[in-house]
C-alpha cells in the first residue's frame, strides 16, 4: 500500500511540473505573439507613410523642377524603406531585419527633411492646399510610428524578460524561442529629431 501511496506522490510531482513547464512555454508563447502583433501595427503605419510619399513627390515635382535629384533620392530612399518594412514583417524581432528597417527608416527620414528644407524656396509649392495636406498627414503617421515603436519595444522587453528569467531560460532554449531585437533609432542624438514639417 505505502508503494501505491508513493506513486500516487511521484505522479502528482511530475505532473505539477510538466504543468508548470506548459504554463511557462504559453507565457512565452504568448509574449511572442504580443511583440508580433506589435509590430504589426508598425507595420500599418509604416504603409501608410510609405504610401504617401509619392504623392508628396508628385505634388512637389510641379514646382520643384530643378530639384530632380532631391525627388529621386526620395523615392529611392521610400523604395529602400518599402523593401526593408517586407524583410521586417516577415521576421519581426530578428536583429538583423530590425536594424536595416531602422537605418532604412532614418534614411528616408533624412532624404525627406532635405525636401521640406528645399520646399522653403518654393512659396507656391508651400501654400500647394494638397501639399499641406499630405504634410499634414505625414506628420500624422510619423507620431503614430514612433508611438506604435514605443508599444513593440515594450513588448519585445517583456518577451526577452520572459525568455532570460527563470524558468523561462529552462524552456526558451530548447523550444526554439529566440531573442528578439528592439526597433531603435540608428541615428546620433542630433539628428533624433523628428522632420519638421512646415508649409
């Protein structure tokens, strides 16, 4: 009887442990998906600014006709950004894909500061009612990017927390649940600064 009494123990102690590794694989799971669909709202967003430029490009070329080279650096810089967004979206928290889609995002970033810099000149193009309006939009998306950045770098912390914690290393490691990047600006101090849009 008393080796009955012992099973019946043994059972329950594993039992309550691979319980406890179930619970602790889910979490994980679970933060993996949260970081994911995090970066899926980036994601929206970043197709959204990226669907706006060339309207922004067309609008200004009317005006901005010695300015082909700067219009061409958009749209190459846009194009560059669209085929980073797709790499990222496909592996969201790889390190590799994140770091090209930020350094991809600070271009266009930079090469469309260099247009509103040029616009300036241009006081037609500046009182252009759609130009104002896709600026207006732009600048739009841009906040909603960098709050949607915020959300999926909260997430990724809180899955890589997971990951590293015990238990959660005993499970990460051999299930398969990899380290996910951060998205981070790639850009010195000085140049974090958001593309100020004026018109």
């Amino acid at each position: 009887m008393e080796w009955i009494l012992g099973l019946v123990c043994l059972l329950l102690i594993v039992a309550a442990v691979v319980g406890y590794g179930v619970s602790v694989y889910n979490g994980l799971v679970r933060a993996r998906n949260a970081y994911k669909n995090a970066f899926a709202q980036i994601d929206v967003q970043l197709k959204r600014r990226h669907d706006l430029i060339p309207n922004l490009v067309e609008t200004a070329k009317g005006y901005m006709k010695h300015e082909r080279e700067t219009l061409d650096a958009v749209i190459q810089a846009r194009n560059s950004a669209v085929t980073a967004q797709a790499s990222a979206a496909a592996n969201p928290g790889d390190p590799a894909a994140m770091q090209n889609l930020a350094a991809s995002e600070n271009v266009l970033s930079q090469t469309l500061g260099r247009l509103f810099a040029l616009s300036e000149a241009y006081p037609d193009l500046k009182a252009n009612q759609n130009m104002m309006q896709l600026s207006e939009e732009l600048t739009s998306t841009e906040n909603k990017v960098a709050f949607a950045r915020q959300a999926y770098n909260d997430a990724v912390m809180a899955y890589n927390n997971k990951r590293e914690a015990f238990p959660g290393n005993v499970v990460a490691g051999p299930m398969g649940f990899a380290p996910a990047a951060l998205l981070e600006a790639t850009e010195g101090p000085e140049e974090r600064k958001a593309p100020e849009v004026k018109f």
